[in-house]
C-alpha cells in the first residue's frame, strides 16, 4: 500500500526527471501587475509576490511578499482567474523548471520548510529563463511580513539583463499576458 507523500513523489516524477522539487514563476495581472515566485515544499507551493519580478543582477533586491500556499497543480495554471474571485485576472505560466536546496547551517543542509520559518532559504534554480543562485531573505515579521528575493553573484548572474522586459511570453503557451487576458490561443 503507498503512503500519501509516496503518491506525491510519483506525481513530482512526471513533472521533472530526477524527482527534484520544482519552483514556477507566474506572471499575474490582478490588481496589480507581478509576479508569482513559488518553490515545492513539503507538497505544496510556497509562494512569494514579486512586484517587479525577479532580477538576474546581483545588486538588485527585489521585494517580496508571502501569499498563501498553492496546490501543486496550480504551477501548470495559465489562464484568466474570474472577476470576484481571489486574484482575478490573467495568470501566465513565466517561467519554471526544478531547484535544488542551498541552504546551510554548519555544513549542514537546512530543509527548504524549516529555512523558510527561520527567514532566510537559499536555491539554485534551473528555469528555461532563470538559472543560478537565488536567496529570500525575511527582513520584517508580523502583519506587514516581507522578503527580499536577490540573485546570487555566480556565473548565471547577468546585471545589464532585464529578464522582465525582454521575456515577455510564456514557457508553456508562447503567448504574452494580453494575449491570455485577451482569451487567445
């Protein structure tokens, strides 16, 4: 008989090969434009709005604040959110792929829940658009918690790069945001 987080690890074994938790990057035009950076954890997906979207530049940070978590369905969704629900508008699939855990403490790999509830986690994403080092970092608790999402100085770091400018369509779909708000195929 399989055991529920068993069932997980199948359905993660369909998504990336090797079984690595994935992370996906959801462009979101509800009240405001931004976008969705959620990384797999402990079966569902942790989630941090970014209103500028991630930066490839080392000396950027960009500001980030926890959403609720998502299911892990929800990294496939690309489409419209309708009028009166939470979050409405046209979500887009930005970018996505798998990660790997950096986080440590004495030599030792901190797991990605238990970073995360210290406040500070760090990861190597391998996205068809972002790659390389990332770390969030918790710099204020409480009602008005927020993050700080900075791209590691490591070889995938390109500072003159405007990702969010310049990689406007989806990785699922080739459409752009207005063309998913719009209902286009």
């Amino acid at each position: 008989m399989s055991r529920p987080e068993d069932s997980r690890e199948e359905e993660r074994d369909a998504r990336v090969p090797g079984g690595r938790p994935i992370f996906v990057i959801q462009k979101h035009d509800a009240t405001t434009l931004h976008y969705d950076f959620r990384l797999e954890v402990d079966g569902v997906l942790k989630s941090w709005a970014i209103p500028r979207g991630p930066s490839t530049d080392p000396k950027e940070r960009r500001l980030a604040i926890p959403t609720e978590d998502h299911p892990l369905d929800y990294a496939d969704f690309e489409g419209i959110i309708p009028e009166g629900r939470y979050g409405a508008g046209a979500v887009m699939v930005w970018d996505r792929g798998a990660y790997q855990n950096l986080t440590r403490k004495d030599g030792q790999e901190v797991p990605v829940a238990g970073a995360i509830g210290r406040g500070h986690v760090s990861v190597w994403l391998e996205g068809e658009k972002v790659r390389g080092g990332y770390a969030l970092t918790r710099f204020r608790t409480g009602k008005g918690e927020a993050w700080l999402l900075v791209k590691m100085d490591d070889a995938e770091a390109a500072p003159g790069r405007d990702l969010v400018a310049t990689e406007t369509r989806s990785v699922i779909s080739g459409r752009t945001i207005e063309e998913i708000a719009a209902g286009r195929d």
